[in-house]
C-alpha cells in the first residue's frame, strides 16, 4: 500500500480534498497520477463576496452618516448654550445684553457702537477670539429681543441655512433649548 495515496493533498487556496478516481475535470486519472486540485477562486465567488462586502459597506455608511447629523445639530446645541452663559456673564458685567447691532461679536471684541460698554474684559467672554461658525459652517443669528420676547434669541437654520426647515434642516434656537 502506497502510502502518498492514503493521504490528503492540500491545495495553495487551503482546500484538502480525498484523493479520489475522478480528476478535477471529472474523468478518471490515469493510474498512478496524482489527483490535481483547482486554484484560486471562481468569478461567481468573487462576485459573491463583492457583493457582500458593499452591501456591508452600505449598511455602515447609512448608520455613519445618521449619527453624523445628529453630532452636527448636538454640537449647534453646544454652542448655543455656550453663546447663552457668555451672555450671562456680559449681562451681570453691564446690566444689560448686547444690542442686535452689537450682535455676538460682542462676546469677542469690545463693542464700537452705543452702548459701549465701560469695563470689558481684555480676553472677551468666549473662549476664542472669533465667533464659531455653527456645524454647518453658516454664522449664528442673534436677536435682541427674541421671537418670543426674551432678552435674546440665538439660532442656527441648520443644513440648509434657511429659515423653518424640518429635519436636519429644521433651525435650532436658544428659545427651544
């Protein structure tokens, strides 16, 4: 008993196959030939796991691109609240909040028109020293006084830098919030 014949032979793609009779062609090996194994994948195969993979992708782009608009109107919020404590502060500082035309650049440079403040702070009252633009890089609307009748309203259209809007692109307000 020949003992080559009794084992496995593995092919370079990781496949064993019994030796058998039959060739891969499904005729009959001549005696004494070695059973030959296929390599490398089929076309059907490859196409088959092709298709898998992007339909995974797809699946994962869906679910990316969901969270990432909801971290866009998370981060609008933020930065709202931000602008409202920063507010705050001018507020108790002068007894009153910035005028419409002073805006929120009030928060960063010392207002030129009247009301001019007569203590402002040499560093501002935001961190930066440039207003933030809201996610979707548009600049934020500041009322003095709000739509409602508080002191001030800020809001951001969101995606679409329009008013109203539903969605994604519904606006976000400090009154809201």
């Amino acid at each position: 008993m020949n003992p080559d014949k009794n084992h496995m032979n593995a092919g370079s793609a990781g496949r064993l196959a019994l030796p058998n009779a039959l060739g891969v062609s499904g005729r009959a090996n001549p005696p004494g030939e070695p059973t030959r194994l296929k390599k490398g994948f089929t076309l059907i195969e490859i196409l088959v796991v092709l298709v898998i993979v992007m339909g995974l992708a797809g699946i994962v782009t869906v679910g990316v691109m969901r969270h990432q608009v909801e971290s866009r109107v998370k981060m609008a919020q933020l930065q709202i609240s931000q602008f409202e404590q920063a507010l705050q502060a001018y507020h108790l500082d002068h007894g009153r909040y910035p005028t419409q035309a002073q805006g929120l650049e009030a928060l960063v440079r010392r207002p030129t028109a009247s009301p001019v403040p007569e203590r402002y702070p040499e560093e501002g009252y935001l961190a930066r020293t440039r207003l933030p633009l809201d996610p979707w890089g548009n600049e934020y609307i500041y009322l003095a006084p709000g739509r409602r009748g508080e002191p001030f309203e800020i809001i951001s259209y969101g995606s679409d830098g329009e008013p109203g809007g539903s969605g994604h692109a519904a606006e976000i307000s400090s009154s809201d919030l």
